[in-house]
C-alpha cells in the first residue's frame, strides 16, 4: 500500500511541477470515521483549495492538526506494535487501532481555523478565500519566476 501510494503522489507532484512550476505537499491517509463502507485511501493535495471541498465537516475531515484525518505512515506504524497479550507493555495496536467514532466526529465539528496560521473564520467560503490566498502567495513565492526582458540600450544613440 507504502509504496502504490508513493507512485501516486511521485504522479501528482509531476502533473503539479508541469502546470506549476514547483509542487507542494501531498497528504495520503484515512479518515479516522469512515464515510464509506469499504477501506479507502485519501490521496489529496496541501492547499485545500478544491471546489469539491463544499462543507465544514469535509475541511475539518482533512486539516492535517486536527487528529481526523490519520497520515498512512501513522497508521501502518501501528502494525510495529505488539499484539495485545498480559504482558504487553506500552501501547498496543489493538488500542492504536480501536478508532472511536464519540472520539473522533465532534472534530468535524470545530471551527473553521487555517491549519497554517489558525486564524479562524465563521464561513467555509471566507476560509476558502484566504487559503487560497496563502496558496496564491506560495506559488509567487516558488512557481517559476518570470523572466524581466531588459530594454538593450547598448545601440542607443549611436549614429549609423
């Protein structure tokens, strides 16, 4: 699972780098609650800019300091843990593992707070401005520089 996930990501960094000039992060991981039956791996880029992300609980489902939203390496960390038996010591992964859905969903419900800088904003749409804002300055910041054409005067004034 590691190492199709890496492919994945090594993929989107390279769509990021040929239409942006540079790439950011990309979060690969679970959702602590599952919103669907069956076992699925988020695979979703650092700017949590995308139309698709509509609701205060989809926000919160992946700001990445919250504790929802549960990184790959995390997660398969836990099968490095003992079983539990009498005589395990430290955490287990059975307790690692036993994701409570009372623990986990009133996350979702939190405030509206950039994961970045934790400002908070009382609408999803204000939020989404200012992350965009922050992505906008980054991509300033590292996209490809344009380049300044310098007016060559060397031949100005001189007679022919």
């Amino acid at each position: 699972m590691q190492q199709d996930a890496e492919q994945t990501k090594t993929m989107i960094e390279d769509e990021m780098t040929k239409k942006y000039g540079f790439k950011w992060d990309v979060w690969i991981g679970f959702h602590a609650v599952p919103s669907m039956e069956h076992v699925h791996l988020h695979v979703l880029s650092s700017d949590l800019c995308a139309p698709a992300l509509k609701k205060k609980h989809h926000y919160n489902s992946f700001r990445p300091d919250l504790g929802f939203f549960l990184h790959l390496k995390d997660v398969l960390s836990w099968f490095e843990l003992p079983t539990a038996t009498p005589f395990a010591k430290g955490p287990t992964f059975e307790q690692k593992a036993a994701l409570s859905a009372q623990k986990y969903e009133p996350l979702l419900k939190k405030d509206l707070e950039c994961f970045k800088c934790h400002e908070t904003f009382k609408t999803l749409p204000q939020l989404k401005a200012h992350l965009q804002k922050e992505w906008d300055d980054l991509r300033a910041e590292r996209g490809p520089k344009k380049s300044r054409k310098i007016k060559d005067t060397s031949l100005e004034g001189s007679e022919p």
